[in-house]
C-alpha cells in the first residue's frame, strides 16, 4: 500500500495524503543530507520534504519523528537536486572547465521554520554536525556558493545571513525585485529571468479568446501585491474586468489555511477564467478551501510555479484539466532525462531519499535502522515509470535554473583560476585556496551563451524580458499528468506577433467541447451599443438598439453613428445604404392618377366650351356675359392642365412655373367670377336711371377687373421671382430609404403672399355673388357663383393645414389635388346647370318660353 489516508481533526472531510511511517520517518530522523566530494562545493538548500504536526497542540519544532507528524514529500524540488548533481558531473567530466578541480556538492532539506533553516546554514559553514556560529572548522572542500529557492521568502531569510558574510548566494527560484535591492541582498544573484512581461503575455492571452471577466487568485506576499498591481494595470489597459480579487494566506502547511470571508461571492461568480499566481503551496490551498463545484467548468491561467503531484490526492476530478500555464523558455538539456533515469539507489547508495521512493513505490523491503533498502525490488525500477502526475521526467523551470546556477559558478571560478595564475604561480600540488567572497566580481560580469545563442547573466540590470511556452495541462484521464506546448509568447516581438498560438490543440476543462466564454455582458452585436450600468465594472453593460438612421457596424461599439444624409441604416442598424432618388412620377400610382384626372378634367372642360361656342347665340349662354364666361373656360382648361407641371422630374424652368402659372391662372379665372358677379350688381342694384349706369353697361366696365386683377398678380410673381425664386431642393427625411427631389418654393411669405391674394379675390366674390343671389333674373347664376366661391374658400382653407403636416411626394399631391378640386368646383357649380338646360331642357333656353314665364 503506497499511501495511508490520515485525516486531521480541525479538517474532517479532507483526506491528506502521506506516505508509510516507516520509511519517511528517516528522512526526519536523520535529518536529510547529501554530500558528493570534491575540493571545491557548491552547498545547496532545498525543501525536498516536509513534516507537520497533525493537530494544533503538537510542537512542530520537535525533532524527534512521532506518530503525531505528517511528512509531505516534494518531488519537484527534488528533480533540482537531481539537476545539480547531473550539471556538477557534466562539468567534473569536462576537460575545458576546472580541468585540475573537482567539484562536489552539499544538500541540505530545509525544514519548516526559519529558525532551523538558519540552524542547517550554520551547520554547513561551520563544518561540523551542528551550527557553531562565527567559527569554521578545518574540512577538506571549500564551500563555493549557496543555491536557494524555490521560495523569494526561504532565499530572502538565507540571504540576510549570508550577506553578512559576503557568502555568494544563487536563488533559482522566480525572479523577485525584492530580493535585487543591492543594499539589503549585496552578495545575492537570481538566476531565473525577470517576469515582468507575465503580465503582459496573460493579457494578450485574454485578448485572443476575447475573455473580459476573469478572477484572480495570488499569494498573498510582497511579490503577489506587485504582480496583482501589474496585472490590473495590464488588464485594465486592454479592457479586460476583474471579478473578484482573493489573496490567498499559507500558514503552516499547503492545507491549513484561513478561510475566505468572500467564498459566497466567488461560488457565485460568473468569471468562467480564473488567473492564479504562485507557488505550490498557496495554488494547493486553493483547491482545499473552494468547493469541487467552483473547479468545474474553468479555465485556468497559471505561472509555472507549481506542483501537480498535489492536487491528485485530494479527489477532484480532473480539476485542472485543461489549464493553460505560462513557462518560461528554456534550453533543453540533452542527457538530463537519461540522467534521471539512471538514478537509483544502487548508483546513489548515500542518497536515503531514493531508498524511501523505491521502498514507497516498488515495493522493496526496507531496513529502518540504515534507512537502505534490500535487494528483492522490481527489476530495473526506474523513476521514469512513476506516473507523470507523480514525478515529471520533464525538466522543470526551476531544475533549469539549478542547471543554469551551477555552470555559472563554476564559469565563475574557472576565470577566477585563470586570473591567479596569471597573478602568480601556485605552488605545485596545492589545491585552489581562495575566499567565497572573492568570486563576487567574476559572478557580476559571467555570461553563459546557451546553443540557443541566448546570454545569461546574473546582473538584474542586464536581464532580458523573459520568453514563455504556453503549455496546456493534460489530464485527463486522470493520472496523466502532461504539459503540452501549444503556444510561445515573445515580448520583444513585433507587435501582433509577440503571441502564437495553436488553438487546435488545446485541450479545455472536462466537458467543454468549444472554446469557453467569460464575459460579464454578451457582446452587443452590429446595430446595438453598450449602454454601461451604474455602479458595475465597464464591462458590465446592456445592449441599447441604435436611435433611427443610426448604425454600429462592429461588435461592442460605444457609439452609433449618424448615417449621411445621402444614405439610411438598414432595418438591422449595421450599415448604411444608398437612398433611392424619387419624386412625384407619371410611373408612380398617385401620380398617374392625378394626371388622369387632370387630363379628364380638361377634356370635359373643352367639351363644355364647344357646347358653349355651339350655343352662344341662345339666351342662357348670352346671359351674365358670354364673353367672361368664355374667358373662364378657357382659363378653367389651363388650369386642369397646371397640375401636371407638378408631376415628372422637377427642373429649374418646371419649379419656376408650378406656383406662378398656377397663382396666374387662378387670379384670371377668380377675377372673371367677380366680373360676372359685378356685372349682376350693376344691373339691377343701380336703381336709379343716369348717365353713370348707362356708362358702366354701355362701356363693359367689369371686363376690365380681369386684366386688372392679373395684372396685380403678374407684378406679385415678378417680386417673387426677383427676390428669391423656386429652386429644385432634395428631401432626404420624409421618406425613409428615399431622396424626393422637390420644388423649393424659394420664398414662402411669397408663395402665402398669392395665396393671401387669391383668397381675397375668392372672398370678394362671394361676397357679391351673395348680395345678388336674389335677384329677378330667369338666368341668374348669382347663386352657384356663391356657392361655387364657399366650395373654393373651403378647399383651399382645408389645404392650408393639411400641406404643413405633409412632406415629400404627398405634399405635392396634395397642392395637385387642391388644384384640381377648386378647378372642378368652380366648373360643375356654374357650368353644370346651364350645360344641363341646354343639352337636356332645350325648350327653357328659348325666348317664347322666357315670355310665357314672365
């Protein structure tokens, strides 16, 4: 049995994974250590495991092993040991680097607490079984340097000893700009490059699967602040919104933490991206304290600083399937899996943390009291066949950074080598003598150059923005455990190309077929715009369709725009179009009806002036002026003929001509009304016999009102035409999706000066026709004159309100309408009786009949 489930009284529902007591009790018990030989080494700290009390009460910083701990092993930190040893025998076996050292090495486990991680440092320099501090013991090795990590905070309380000391320290953790303050950390250097473009490359990753909604989980440190104020600076930068923001707090172990006051408001979240920074330990508290529920269905966005052999143990289903992970880029080491491959008790036999895995996992019977297993194991156990969930054959970033650590050094003292003895020369057979704080100059100013052609350097000024491979975790099923590379992100690329990606590839969280939303609003579509509601995140908002003949062609406009006066939105609000050119046409059903009828009206009127001119000699026809009532007709004709100047294409010479021809025809045709009116008055109101009425009925003084009258009109139309005249206009609002190109009448106070003109024509006679409606006469017309000038009066005060409240093509109907029903009505009412006596009732238009009547 691998593993035995402990669960821990404060946490009942969380099972804890720890390995057998009887072989991890050894690594406790004997207190942890590796050495390899040589005349020159390179001490290493590394938190290859660690052990933790099971209850509160329970002293932690025991140091005998008892049933009350709980050792927690950390593969990944133990692949760096791995890798330190791999890079010491590759140098070692070099002749071009240290060719007459040998360089060995120092591990040491870095227990919990600071206090025994100082303790182990002055166990390591003093050259004794326990820390003797300001005292070094004689040894056969000269300690190098002092790798530490992965955590800023292990590096940072190693560093503020060591500095004391001007001990040359090397962290292999992630870069930190705390610990490159010089005046705190003089004699520390960080091999991993600067991440300051994390930030950048998450949010271009964000911008890529349009992602707006994301919410944030970081170590709750000195380091998570600053990457949390980068990350919403970024974020905010390209309009991405935080849902919610979690500092997580690691105390005493990765699973004994705080509780969150705001898990309520993260369950119910609808950020479908959570973006976690950190190390292991914070990322494993995580899962701990959420809920499985939240775990599904998301998106992961890490930095690679974490270990996933954790989060198996604790029953989520494929938690972190599908979650995608910056890495940085990094050589690849050629023989490093080889290496670990070969790895094994039997090569390493110093090495108890190899017997405790092969005991644990293959089954080998165990010795306590040496710590060492015996021979019955599985033939050619290797630690390549753990499950890669387990222990990751891969080279981690970390394990690089020891790799990378490691040649530094030795770069380092191999210039330094050379440098004395070109000083001076050593005596022969003497072994390098020198000071650790001696290799500080040569440390600053070493370059290694990968077969990459990358530099690496340990100054942070000279750093270089770091690039990343984008990796997308596979697990699924689970137990799986890989990391795919499906894309890189380049800082110093050209802009558009610093992110590449292989959407195909990546694989997304248990159940998801397509590439998962996360938005806090659905994208407002072509024809909409956001509107932003009050008191929520900018992307938060509601799509408001756009106000008429305005459109948004792209997906989440902030604003509509105006389409031109020349074109008009479409029914979607996406684009404009052109609008099409009409006016008031003969094609047109309203404006082949009006012509019809204005053609109808003419050949009636024609006809009643033939049967007019065929009778003139009869009584009915000489009554009330024939003349004048020729002269009616004649104009009555013309003005059925005036409305089709209204219909067609409008041109300059039709514009001028629509309201003069109409306002000239209508002052003959009204001023020969008033004639014939007069001309009834004249007759029987002057009673009295003189030389006045003889003149006025000898010399026909009524005819003259009609020249008079137009007269009047034609100097009217000649201001008008002076002043400001009709011009052909464009109307682009009346209609939707149309331009109706119309008669401008130029200017309105005088197209309502005709008008005023010809209504007080049309008042004047009615008033006389009204005064002599009752007159003795057998072919007296005073009364369908009257009547004829109300029907006029009416149509043209109708007109006025109804030509204000239309506009376009129906505007100019209905001016031709008024047209032709004034016209109609001035026909019929006063030609009608008459053309009805003499084509019907003949025998009334004779003079016998006229006599028998009187």
């Amino acid at each position: 049995m691998l593993f035995s489930w402990i669960f821990i009284s404060c946490f009942p529902q969380i099972p804890i994974p720890v390995w057998s007591y009887g072989s991890s009790e050894c690594l406790v018990r004997m207190q942890y250590r590796l050495k390899g030989k040589g005349n020159v080494v390179i001490v290493g700290f590394f938190p290859a495991y660690t052990a933790y009390p099971l209850n509160k009460t329970t002293d932690w910083r025991m140091a005998k092993f008892t049933r009350d701990f709980m050792v927690e092993f950390k593969l990944r930190n133990y692949q760096c040991i791995l890798a330190m040893m791999f890079a010491i025998e590759e140098i070692n076996n070099s002749p071009y680097l240290l060719p007459n050292t040998s360089l060995g090495f120092e591990v040491y486990n870095v227990p919990h607490g600071q206090r025994h991680t100082l303790a182990n440092v002055f166990v390591s320099f003093s050259g004794t079984g326990y820390g003797i501090s300001n005292c070094r013991c004689a040894r056969d090795s000269l300690p190098a340097a002092v790798l530490t990590g992965p955590s800023w905070a292990l590096s940072e309380h190693i560093g503020t000893l060591l500095g004391l000391y001007k001990f040359p320290q090397l962290t292999f953790g992630p870069f930190d700009s705390t610990l490159s303050e010089r005046r705190r950390f003089s004699s520390l250097y960080q091999v991993a490059p600067k991440d300051t473009s994390l930030t950048v490359g998450i949010g271009s990753l964000m911008v890529h699967f349009h992602w707006n909604w994301v919410g944030l989980f970081i170590m709750d440190d000195d380091k998570g602040a600053q990457i949390l104020s980068d990350l919403r600076s970024e974020l905010e930068k390209i309009g991405v919104c935080i849902a919610f923001v979690e500092m997580t707090l690691v105390s005493r172990g990765s699973f004994l933490t705080t509780s969150w006051k705001n898990q309520v408001q993260i369950l119910e979240s609808s950020a479908n991206v959570i973006i976690i920074y950190g190390d292991t330990d914070s990322l494993l508290s995580l899962i701990v304290n959420l809920k499985q529920k939240l775990l599904m269905w998301k998106v992961w966005v890490l930095n690679s600083q974490w270990d996933a052999s954790k989060f198996d143990n604790y029953l989520l289903l494929d938690a972190l399937h599908g979650a995608l992970i910056f890495s940085h880029q990094n050589e690849e080491i050629v023989n490093f899996t080889d290496f670990i491959k070969t790895a094994n008790p039997s090569k390493y036999p110093e090495d108890i943390y190899l017997h405790v895995l092969w005991h644990s996992f293959f089954n080998c019977s165990f010795l306590r009291e040496d710590c060492k297993i015996v021979d019955n194991c599985l033939p050619n156990a290797s630690l390549e066949f753990l499950p890669g969930n387990i222990f990751d054959m891969a080279m981690s970033e970390e394990s690089y950074n020891v790799y990378s650590a490691v040649y530094v050094v030795a770069h380092s003292l191999h210039e330094m080598t050379l440098r004395q003895v070109q000083l001076q020369t050593p005596g022969k057979g003497k072994d390098m003598v020198f000071f650790p704080w001696q290799l500080h100059p040569f440390l600053k100013n070493t370059q290694l150059i990968s077969h990459d052609g990358d530099k690496e350097v340990l100054d942070w000024k000279r750093k270089s923005h770091a690039e990343y491979d984008i990796l997308n975790f596979w697990n699924f099923p689970k137990g799986l455990g890989l990391k795919v590379k499906v894309g890189t992100f380049s800082p110093n690329a050209p802009g558009g190309q610093k992110l590449s990606l292989s959407s195909h590839m990546i694989q997304w969280s248990t159940g998801l077929t397509e590439t998962p939303q996360s938005v806090c609003s659905e994208s407002c579509l072509p024809g909409f715009r956001k509107t932003h509601r009050e008191g929520e995140a900018a992307c938060c908002f509601d799509c408001t369709p756009c106000p008429e003949n305005e459109i948004s062609n792209e997906t989440d406009a902030d604003q509509c725009v105006k389409c031109p006066e020349t074109h008009y939105a479409n029914t979607e609000n996406s684009h404009c179009q052109h609008k099409t050119v009409t006016f008031l046409a003969y094609d047109d059903p309203l404006g082949k009806t009006l012509g019809f009828i204005s053609l109808g009206f003419t050949s009636l009127t024609v006809a009643v002036l033939w049967v007019f001119l065929k009778h003139r000699d009869t009584p009915i026809v000489k009554a009330n002026n024939r003349t004048l009532s020729y002269t009616l007709l004649t104009t009555l004709t013309l003005c059925f003929l005036c409305p089709l100047l209204f219909i067609g294409r409008p041109s300059t010479v039709t514009c001028i001509l629509q309201q003069n021809t109409f306002g000239l025809l209508f002052t003959v045709a009204l001023s020969t009304v008033l004639a014939k009116t007069l001309t009834v008055l004249i007759a029987f109101r002057v009673t009295t016999p003189g030389r006045m009425r003889r003149w006025l009925l000898t010399s026909r003084a009524p005819n003259f009102i009609v020249p008079i009258c137009t007269l009047l009109q034609v100097v009217l139309s000649g201001v008008w035409l002076a002043t400001s005249p009709p011009f052909i206009d464009k109307d682009a609002h009346s209609e939707h999706g149309h331009i109706i190109i119309i008669c401008n009448k130029g200017s309105a106070v005088a197209f309502y000066c005709i008008l005023g003109y010809l209504g007080s024509l049309a008042l004047g006679s009615y008033l006389m026709a009204f005064l002599s409606r009752n007159l003795p006469d057998t072919f007296n017309e005073a009364k369908f004159l009257a009547f004829s000038m109300l029907v006029f009066c009416s149509v043209w005060v109708s007109f006025l309100p109804v030509y204000h409240s239309t506009k376009g093509k129906v505007m100019v109907a209905m001016e031709v309408l008024s047209i032709l029903a004034s016209s109609a009505s001035l026909l019929v009412i006063i030609f009608a009786p008459k053309c009805y006596v003499i084509l019907l009732r003949p025998e009334r238009n004779s003079l016998p009949h006229i006599r028998d009547k009187t």
